[in-house]
C-alpha cells in the first residue's frame, strides 16, 4: 500500500502485505481506514480463482504510529471477503 502526496507528487510505501503474510497473494477488497480507531484493514487471500475455496487474511495495521504496524492478523475466519466491515465481530 503506498501513500501519495500532491504537494510533492511523490508516493511512499506504508506497508507491505506480503511482508506480514507471505501467502497474501490477492487483495479481496478496497483497504478500509476506521478514522474513530486509527486502524488500517487490508483483506487478502491466497488463490483468487472462482470456485476455489482459499485460505483469506485480514490484517489489521494501527495508524497511530507511522510507518504503520500490524497490530492483528486475522485468518481462516472469512471466505471471498468483500466490504470486511464490521470488524468488531473478530475482535
């Protein structure tokens, strides 16, 4: 995930997916920001085939700190996540 700034028309990375979860091959769905919580969710999966049941994770970044951190790592939990809100039922 990388941030850009219109000031400098520059990007920068935030964090990187793969680094936190090897297997998060596919990005399921948008990232979703909770601005009341300061936490980042990212929804991957591993295989992104239709019919092919996939192991996903959700990982959740706090925003407080910068570069953001992984706070949680969610998986097995969903399957073909899309909209991965509310994220209050994992935690």
């Amino acid at each position: 995930l990388r941030r850009f700034d219109y000031q400098t028309g520059k990007s920068e990375q935030l964090v990187d997916a793969k680094d936190d979860e090897p297997n998060a091959n596919f990005v399921t769905c948008n990232p979703v920001y909770d601005a009341k919580k300061n936490l980042l969710y990212i929804a991957t999966t591993e295989k992104f085939m239709e019919g092919v049941v996939s192991t996903d994770h959700i990982l959740v970044y706090d925003c407080q700190v910068y570069p953001p951190v992984l706070k949680q790592k969610i998986s097995g939990k969903t399957s073909y996540v899309v909209g991965i809100y509310p994220m209050s039922i994992f935690y």
